[in-house]
C-alpha cells in the first residue's frame, strides 16, 4: 500500500480513513475488530465517527493499519 498523508480534523474524518482502509485491506469489521483487539461495537462506532474518549483504543486501532498519527503544534512550522 502507498504511503498517503492526509489531514483530518474531526473524528468522522478519522472514521471514514479507517474505513477505507480497512476495506483496501480486505478485512470485514468482525475481524478487523478482533485483529485491533476491541469490540465489534466500538470499531463500528468509529467507522461512524462517533466520539470516543478512549484515545488509547483508536490510536490501536490506527496503529494495526499502519496509520500514523502525528500532532502539529501550534507554532510549529515542520
């Protein structure tokens, strides 16, 4: 898979990324859920972009895929 870099700036961004590559990965939810280690439940919910303040599960869930997630600071210009 190519390396792609992308903004988001909400939590529905973040679920429509995860889904779709989920999808490129060709894993249904059930089993992308249990490949990330959380529920059914909360992969869907994301994928839908409902919030979640369980950040530790979501960056897991980005890490399995391969998607980093990087923070820009205010003033910081790289």
């Amino acid at each position: 898979m190519a390396h792609r870099e992308v903004d988001i700036s909400s939590i529905a961004e973040l679920g429509k990324i995860l889904r779709l590559v989920r999808k490129e990965s060709g894993l249904i939810q059930r089993d992308a859920a249990a490949l990330c280690n959380v529920s059914l439940p909360f992969l869907n919910g994301l994928e839908q972009g409902k919030p979640s303040a369980q950040v530790g599960k979501v960056l897991s869930v980005c890490n399995r895929f391969g998607i980093e997630v990087r923070l820009r600071l205010p003033g910081d210009m790289t």
